[in-house]
C-alpha cells in the first residue's frame, strides 16, 4: 500500500494524535506516542509526544500547555536527543486513549513521499500536508546555527511547511506496510528575507530510536 492510498482512509484517527504545544503566543505542533515507541493495535492511554527540540529553549517547563481532541494538559518534563532536533515531551496526565502510530526507522530518500501533520499557520485543527523528499542530507543548520538537525531531509509540502508546524510527525511508508509510521518531525523552513520557498527541513528518527527509547522510558518512571 502507497502512503497516499492509506490517507485516504486511515485506519486511525492522525488528527486525534496530533497535538498543540503552547507558551504565550508562541507555539509547535507534535503528535502523541506510546512508552514503546511502537504503533498501538488498539487504544491507549499516553503521556508523551514526540516533538521538536528547540522550541523549549526560552520558557520554564511549566510554562508549556498542550492541547488536541479532548485534551487540555500541562507538560511535566521534556527529553531532547542530542544532536538533532528531536524532543520527547511528558504530559502531566496522560491523554485520552486513542490509537497510536509507531516511530520507525526508515530513512528518507529522494522521491519519498510524505505527509506532515501540524497546526501551522494558528489553525484550529492539525493540517495534512503532503510531500515529496528532495535531499537527504547528513547534517543541516538553522539561520544563526541555533538548532542543529542531523541526520536532516530537504521536502517540499503541499500546502507549504510554516511557522508553528515545527515538531509535526513525518509519516511515510515503505512497500508492503500497512500503515505508515512517524519518521522525522518537522524541524525548519527555508524563507530567506521572510520569502517562503515551500522547502521544509525535517530531523529524521532513523538513527534516534535507541535514544528516544531511553528518554521515553526515563520520562515515564517519573510518573511511576
């Protein structure tokens, strides 16, 4: 099954997944993931997103809400993956419970097809955008060398990637899947003098999943 052909009908509710991360004005997007990072074959019950890193670099974790479909939250605590552009967040409660996509290992390649789910754009509900992998690239830098992405991928989306879809789920799905799994998180959007090119840069999972395992675990002994 082709990634398109299975959004078409998704067999699990992407929107119910998908969340909001808020501070003030400013916020991100993420989507919920279960302690073993795997996809779930019915509903659970979660206390952590998978999202961006640099988006906790101004505010105390306190200061943080997360909101989606029947969920209200503050966060309790946050794991980022050194090197990359990945977070792991702890929701005070855990969410309701709700079917649950994996993170996979997949890397992306030239060609691949995906799709981003965010609230860019201060949308009201998590956007489907669609897209297609230009470059994978080993390493990749924000204006100012502020976020490091690594390993990264260039794609263009359908509608554009912007501002506050960062930490949105990359799905994709290799041939023979039946569904898709989570492979990179939307990190950074290419807009030189405020002009956006309609090119995002995603921080790929494919080397991570050992490290968001272990902050996976870490963050739901805190809880325990």
């Amino acid at each position: 099954m082709v990634l398109e052909t299975w959004l078409d009908s998704p067999s699990i509710d992407l929107h119910g997944q998908t969340i909001r991360i808020s501070n003030g004005r400013r916020y991100c997007s993420g989507m919920l993931i279960a302690p073993d990072l795997e996809a779930t074959e019915e509903k659970i019950s979660t206390s952590l997103v998978l999202t961006c890193a640099h988006f906790f670099r101004t505010a105390p974790i306190g200061a943080f809400y997360v909101r989606g479909r029947g969920l209200n939250r503050k966060l309790q605590a946050v794991r980022t993956i050194d090197g990359t552009d990945i977070a792991i967040a702890l929701l005070q409660r855990p969410a309701p419970a709700r079917e649950l996509l994996g993170v996979g290992t997949q890397s992306l390649s030239p060609g691949m097809k995906t799709a981003t789910l965010g609230y860019g754009g201060n949308s009201k509900y998590a956007i489907e955008k669609h897209g297609t992998v230009l470059l994978p690239l080993p390493i990749s830098y924000s204006r100012g060398f502020e976020t490091r992405v690594r390993p990264a991928a260039i794609q263009i989306n359908t509608p554009k990637a912007i501002k506050g879809d960062s930490g949105g789920a990359v799905l994709s799905m290799r041939d023979g899947d039946t569904q898709p799994t989570i492979n990179a998180v939307q990190s950074l959007v290419l807009d030189p003098l405020g002009i956006n090119l309609g090119l995002a840069t995603v921080a790929q999972t494919s080397t991570h999943k050992k490290s968001l395992y272990r902050a996976a675990q870490g963050l739901i002994a805190m809880q325990e």
